[in-house]
C-alpha cells in the first residue's frame, strides 16, 4: 500500500498490543496502524504461554495488576462466549505442601477476598482430592474463576475486529529508530517509513529499547527470564483434572512450576524462571552477546544477582536436569515418574527490573509527549488484555486530544 501515514502507530502486535488498537477503533475515528516485527501476530509471550484466565488471587489490592486482571478476566470470559473462542472457565487448586507454606496460604485467601473473588473455598487435605484425586498438601484453596483459553486465538479475534473497523496491520515491519518532524512522527520499520502523529509502545521484549530510541528515559531494563515447560504422557492425563498450583514465593513475580491442562488439548507442567542469554532465547543454546553485554552493564542486573543468586542456582539446576524438574512437580503429584513426562516448549517472560535490583511487580506505563510506553506487562496482561486496552486508549483519548465517537462503542468488559 501507498498510503502509510497514520494517526496512531502501535508497535508490537501481541495481546496488549492488538487489545489497546481494537479499543482504540471502537472508541474513535483515528487512522490506526499496528507494526509487527514478526509474520505474524502473537509470535512471543501471547504465543508461548500456558493459556491460563488468571483470577486475580496473586495481586495486591489497589494494583494495577489486581484491578486490571479482575476486570479485564470477566471482559474476556464474555468476549469469548460472544465470539464462539473455545474457553473452560474450570478453576483451579492452590496447594501448600509445607508448613512454612499455611500462612502464605492464608494469606492469598485474604488477598483474594479482598480483590473481590467470591466462592474461593479453603480445603483441608482431604478436601484437595475431591477437586484433583491425585494432589498431595497439607491444605488448599480452590479458586473457582480461573480457566483456559487459546491466546492466540483471542488476538486473532481482536485483529479481526480491529480491521473491520478499518485498521491496518503491518507484519515483518519492525520498529528501528523514529524521527520526529514538526507535529509528525517518521518511524522507521523494516518494511519501509510509516507516518503517525503519535506513537504507543507494546513492543514486550524490546519496549525499553523502543522507548530509549523514542529519547524516553524508561527507569529500567527488560530481563528475559525463560520459562521452559514439560508434557505429560497421554497415559498419564488422568493425574491432572484441571489446574494445580503451588503457593508461589512472595519475593517474587514468578508462580512456580504448575500443572495446567489446555484448552486445546494435553497437559502441561512448569514453567521454571531461568534467566534467558537473548531477549528471544527460546533455548538455552540462544545467546545474544548483545544482550548479554545489556546486562553486563547494567547495576540493577548485578543487585539482582547478588539478592538472589541461590534462587538463580536452583532454576538452572532445574533447567538441566529433569530429575529436579520432576522432584519439583512431585510435591504436587508424588505418583508422576520421570517417564511420564518429555521436555516441551518454552516462552520468555519480558521482566521489568530496577536499577536496585528490584524485579518490577506491577504493569509499569510511561508517558511522553505524544507517546505512551508500556514497559511491564507480563502475567496476568494475557488475562486482563481488553481492561489494559481501555486503559491505555482512555490514556491516548486525554494525552492526544483525539475525538471519540459519537456513540463510542466500548470494548465489552
């Protein structure tokens, strides 16, 4: 096409990405353009991830995380019944299998309730095995609004409807440099210069990157952490009904290996968080000497370590031997045997972290003049994709000064 000037350009064509553009069509008449690095949408963390509807249990009331994964999972639940997407809204099982883990345990059920979760049942160990027969724990909690979806077939829908409504998407066009002229910005992509009078950055993995090149200071640096899954057996399946999870560590932003069975069949055990060598490091043979060097130099990776070497240890260990995978799985499962399981695939988790050190918890969005830059969305942005959306398009309404329609129509949810 001849035309590439635009009203609004949003880089990165993953779930937020995709969701903020579609909320933004509904919302107003702005021209608006999705640039994408890679053939195709989704290509990245919405791609390569579990497949989970998160609850909102996790969160910490009054957050960006909480608020946004409570709204935005009711949102997709409709949005799914609506547009026929197979889902299964089945719920899931927090399982604490030591004593150190009860308060922790205790203290999610408060959280929960406090993030407005109705029907969340505590269960003793008894209680667990009504829900899932072959779980092991001291106690539980049953977490009655978390299912399983396609994400990939989610950001389809929204694609879909984005470009109904008169969007444009542009694949293998990723985002280099931009240079702003008068009231225009000139972004140069991979597939030639696209012209936009502002500019929204979704770009995951790369989006500190992408806000330095727009002279954005983002105040932190994306590490990939990878997290690498396992299948079990068809002949074992009957070990898993839905979901069991353990009771995550509260230092950090991380849930533990899981068992999830998937909406499109199978079921998968992990992740582990291991600290990816490439922004793209897929595998533990990816190595990015770029990247590495990123971290090299930055403080905050060094405070980090420091913080949290032993951990660092243990998932590495965890990453080479299946062994320790499956011990680790075995606190949940103790029937699952080391041949009841195969190495599967793995995603890269784009984690915002500090200059202190301090892995950044929250969704984390930066203003600029004519920009917003979404720098930390990681777990649960998949979930709450159409509340972020609206977020960020009710944030590029105020900043940009654009027009809504006359009858606006606003994304469900």
């Amino acid at each position: 096409m001849n035309d590439r000037t635009f009203d609004i350009a949003i880089i990165g064509g993953g779930i937020v990405g995709m969701a903020t553009a579609l909320a933004l069509s509904n919302q107003t008449s702005a021209r608006i353009v999705v640039l994408e690095a890679e053939k195709k949408l989704a290509a990245h963390q919405t791609g390569n991830n579990s497949g989970v509807i998160h609850s909102g249990i996790y969160y910490k009331p009054g957050s960006l995380k909480a608020r946004n994964c409570v709204e935005g999972r009711e949102a997709l639940y409709q949005f799914c019944q609506e547009h026929h997407i197979r889902h299964e809204n089945c719920g899931k099982v927090i399982v604490a299998t030591t004593e150190d883990e009860l308060p922790r345990l205790e203290a999610l059920l408060e959280r929960g309730q406090a993030n407005g979760l109705t029907g969340l049942r505590r269960l003793t160990r008894e209680e667990i095995k009504e829900y899932e027969p072959h779980a092991t724990g001291l106690a539980g909690i049953f977490v009655p609004q978390t299912g399983i979806v396609d994400y990939v077939q989610v950001v389809e829908k929204y694609a879909e409807l984005f470009r109904s409504q008169g969007g444009e998407i542009f694949t293998n066009s990723a985002f280099q440099s931009v240079t702003r002229k008068k009231d225009e910005l000139i972004l140069h992509t991979s597939s030639g210069e696209v012209k936009s009078r502002f500019l929204i950055n979704c770009g995951g993995l790369y989006s500190d990157r992408i806000a330095k090149k727009c002279g954005v200071n983002p105040g932190l640096q994306i590490i990939p952490f990878r997290g690498e899954y396992y299948d079990i057996i068809p002949q074992k399946h009957y070990l898993v009904k839905n979901l069991i999870y353990p009771v995550p560590d509260p230092r950090f932003p991380f849930l533990g290996v899981h068992f999830t069975r998937r909406v499109t069949g199978g079921i998968e055990a992990g992740p582990n968080a291991v600290l990816a060598f490439k922004r793209e490091g897929y595998k533990m043979t990816d190595i990015s000497i770029t990247d590495m060097l990123n971290y090299a130099t930055f403080i905050g990776f060094w405070r980090m370590g420091l913080k949290y070497w032993r951990m660092g240890f243990d998932e590495f260990y965890r990453s080479l031997s299946k062994r320790a995978f499956v011990s680790a799985l075995q606190r949940l499962i103790p029937d699952l045997g080391m041949d009841d399981v195969h190495r599967s695939g793995a995603g890269v988790r784009a984690q915002a972290l500090e200059p202190n050190g301090a892995l950044v918890d929250d969704f984390r969005i930066v203003e600029a003049p004519g920009m917003i830059h979404v720098l930390n969305a990681p777990s649960p942005a998949a979930t709450a994709s159409l509340s972020i959306g609206k977020t960020i398009a009710s944030m590029a309404i105020r900043n940009f000064n654009l027009e809504t329609k006359p009858s606006a129509v606003q994304t469900k949810g």
